[in-house]
C-alpha cells in the first residue's frame, strides 16, 4: 500500500485524533503549571512534610516552625537501656547573646530543591516533568550543620559511664633465636 493509494478520509481522521490529543495534553498541562505556577507540586515533601499547593514563603514558614520545634522540645537519645532527653541549645547564661543551637538547618536550599521537583528550563521537558511529583512523591531533605564537639560534650555529659580513658598502645617484645617476635596489645 503506498502514501497515495491510502484513503485521505482515514488519514484525515488520524491526524485529527493526533492533532486532538496533542491539544487536549498541552492545555492540561497550561492548566496544570497556571494552578502551580510560583507553589510546589503536589506530591513534594520536605522531611516527610507535604509541602504541595504551598508557595515558596508558605512552606519556608512551615518548615522553620517544625524546626523550631525540634530545637524547643530537644530530642531523645537511647543507650542501651537508658534514655535521656537532650536540649539543643546551648544557652550561655554569662551572655545571653552568645546562646546557641546544636543544630542549624539549611531550610532556604531544601525550599529551592523542592520547587525545582517537576521543573527543568526546558517547556518541553516540563511537559514530562510536572506530573512526576505526585507519581514519585520526593522527599527532600534538609541540609543539616551540626556542632559535633558540642553534642559529643552533651552525649558524654548523659552518659559518662560510657567516657573511658584511652590506654596507650603496649608492645611484648620476646627474645627467640632466629629474630625477636613483637606481639602489639592494643589500647
């Protein structure tokens, strides 16, 4: 069968339900990126927080009460059979202004990854990829700065039966006739 001998009926109607799909995709996704446009798509999470529909401001907000929460409320740390509640800031009673927090969280860089989900700076590419936040559902996570010699110094501090002086290293030197052997005792 060639190009020519096909009926121009049938192709017509072919390209009509192409032409048709085509429309219909391009104005779903119009509409689809205006209802989204400048808010996070559905399905972005934040550390397993549902920030779809929020704008930039909303989920920043969001995200900055639930770690201020974290810092007010301290966590909890289990050792063995122990467990104790630890805060997180470090209030410096001599100079209120030199308190601190144990941890810092970046919530400005996880903010712009979780609006970039579903978001490339090619159309046609977003096409594709705005709907793939409510099929995969990312969670992004927050960079996170912690001050590790002071939450060593806070662990110890729960937990001292767990601080043991370091031995030094001891060597046992036997004489034999050959060569002398050297056996290491580890600190």
């Amino acid at each position: 069968m060639t190009f020519g001998s096909m009926n121009p009926a049938r192709v017509n109607a072919k390209l009509f339900a192409v032409l048709f799909l085509v429309i219909i995709s391009a104005g779903l996704h119009a509409g689809w990126a205006l209802a989204f446009e400048n808010k996070m798509y559905p399905g972005v999470h934040v550390d397993r927080i549902a920030l779809g529909g929020m704008t930039r401001e909303e989920a920043t907000q969001t995200l900055q009460a639930k770690f201020a929460e974290l810092i007010s409320h301290g966590i909890t740390l289990s050792l063995d059979d122990r467990t104790v509640h630890m805060d997180l800031d470090v209030i410096a009673e001599s100079d209120p202004d030199l308190s601190r927090s144990l941890i810092d969280a970046d919530v400005a860089a996880a903010i712009e990854t979780a609006y970039a989900q579903g978001r490339s700076h090619n159309a046609a590419t977003n096409l594709f990829l705005a709907i793939l936040p409510v099929i995969e559902r990312p969670d992004v996570r927050v960079p996170l700065t912690l001050d590790r010699a002071g939450l060593s110094e806070r662990i110890l501090a729960a937990f001292p039966e767990y601080d043991v002086e370091p031995a030094p290293t001891k060597f046992l030197i036997t004489p034999e006739a050959e060569a002398w052997r050297v056996a290491v005792m580890e600190g």
